[in-house]
C-alpha cells in the first residue's frame, strides 16, 4: 500500500512539474516579441503612390510604416486627399544601398530606413527613430510634404489657402528673381556694347595703320625703283665705259707689242725709200 502511494506521489509530482514547465513556457511566449508577418498584396509600388499623389497641389496625407523583408518593405495608407486608397499597401525597396526609393523619404529618415532594414525589423520602426534621431514625439505616422514630395516625421497639411499664398509668394520671389537676372544681363550687356565699340574703334585704328603702311611702301617702292633704274643706267655706262677701255687698251696693246716686227722694218724702208724717190725728184726739177 505505502509503495503504491509513494508511486502516485510520484507521479502527482511529475505532473505538477510538467505543469509549471508548460506556464513558464507560455510566460516566455508572451514576454520575447514574435514577428508574425501577414500575406501583403501590395496596391502599387513607390512610384504609383507618387504618381497617384502627385495629382494634388494641397491636403493631407499619412502612412504607417510595415515591415517587410532584405528585398522590400511597406506603407499602409492611413490617410490620404481623394480617400480612394485608404488602408492600401504600396511596396518600396528593401535594399540598404542603392536604393531609388529612399528619395521619397525626408534626409533625414533615410539612414533611418536602411539601419531599420539592416537590422531585420527586429525593432519597431518608432524605436528605430526615437535611437537614431532622439525624436521623441513620433505618433506613429508619417506625412506626405506636398511641396518637397516625400514622407516626413513632422505633422504636415497644405489647406487650399496657405497651397496659393505659397504660391503667390513662390511666383512673387521667381519674378524678383527674373527681374535681378535681367538688370544683370542689361548691365552685362551695356559692358559688352562698350567693348565692342573700343574693339571696333581699335580696329578702325589698325586698319587705317595697314592703309599708311601700305601707302608709304608704294611711294618708297616707287621712289626706289625709280632712283634704282636711274642709278643703274649711269652706274651701267660708267662701268661698261671703263671695262671697254680697259679691254681696248690691253687688246691694241698686246697687238701692238705682238706685231712690231711684221709693220715697223717695212715701214722704215717704206720711210727711206720715198725719201729718196723726193729727193731725186728734186734735184731733176732744179736741173731743167
């Protein structure tokens, strides 16, 4: 009897324990955070919000951030100007680096956005800003800027009143603007009339230099010319004058010297001979 008492203690035991093990099991299930990811059909992706949201110049819009996975992630819109799209899901880019998405984010979110995805969505997207950024008043939202065209953490509406002074004063700023542009293009205009005007007043100078200059080289041209041919003609004769004479002088000289044997005797015979053909001829007529 005491063993089959002690066997059922036993096993009264094994059960308590069992049961404690069981509770504390389920205590640890509700204390460690589970990420439970449901089936999302995604409306559109990044650009199809954009574009879809592009189509209103003022009003309010408002998304909640979903987890996703390393290749995308998700907003749920909450709100939104045509209340067309209300509880949507529109996919972005899960990527950290080279991600085109991020352009739709405020600067500031987007090393935000890329820790959240390193990171595995380990934590919520608001404990996520209020580390990396220190923000404390994030309500979960974020806002569309209808001015910048990205989500922002900031509270943002643009009323049909404050979208057209905006752009009273956008257009108001562009026209001082033009205006500034074109008082700056005339002065630079009048600068550059001024120079065209040396430019051309140099230019008149320097031709009417080359026209001098031109002018002065025919007339020394001519002059030189004139004097040139002058000159030469004299110079020519006077030379050719004295070369001739040179070359006569020298040529009846050679001559001379060459041939004094052949004309000199004769001639000195020539000389005796009619001297005494005169002679004898008169004394004949002395006689008669």
């Amino acid at each position: 009897m005491k063993k089959l008492i002690n066997e059922r203690r036993v096993n009264l035991m094994k059960k308590i324990n069992l049961f404690f093990v069981m509770l504390f099991g389920i205590g640890i299930c509700f204390l460690i955070p589970l990420k439970v990811f449901a089936q999302i059909t995604p409306y559109g992706n990044a650009d199809d919000w954009y574009n879809y949201i592009k189509q209103y110049k003022y009003g309010s819009a408002s998304c909640e951030m979903i987890e996703g996975d390393e290749e995308k992630f998700y907003i749920e819109i909450s709100y939104e100007p045509g209340d067309a799209i209300y509880g949507e899901y529109y996919e972005y880019d899960g990527r950290i680096y080279n991600n085109p998405d991020l352009i739709y984010f405020e600067p500031r979110l987007r090393d935000v956005i890329r820790n959240w995805i390193y990171d595995g969505y380990y934590f919520d997207f608001e404990t996520v800003i209020e580390t990396d950024l220190g923000e404390t008043n994030y309500d979960g939202y974020l806002y569309w800027n209808f001015l910048e065209n990205y989500w922002q953490i900031d509270y943002y509406e643009l009323t049909e009143e404050n979208y057209l002074r905006q752009e009273l004063e956008y257009y108001q700023q562009r026209v001082l603007v033009l205006e500034d542009l074109v008082t700056n293009l005339s002065n630079q205009l009048h600068s550059r009339n001024i120079e065209v005007q040396n430019l051309q007043g140099q230019i008149q100078i320097l031709l009417y230099e080359i026209r001098q200059l031109e002018n002065a080289l025919r007339s020394e041209f001519d002059r030189g010319y004139t004097e040139g041919v002058l000159a030469t003609e004299d110079e020519a004769y006077e030379q050719g004058f004295r070369d001739g004479q040179k070359s006569r002088l020298a040529e009846n000289n050679e001559k001379f010297y060459n041939g004094i044997e052949k004309w000199l005797v004769p001639a000195v015979i020539t000389v005796i001979a009619l001297g005494g053909f005169v002679t004898i001829a008169a004394r004949k007529r002395r006689d008669e």
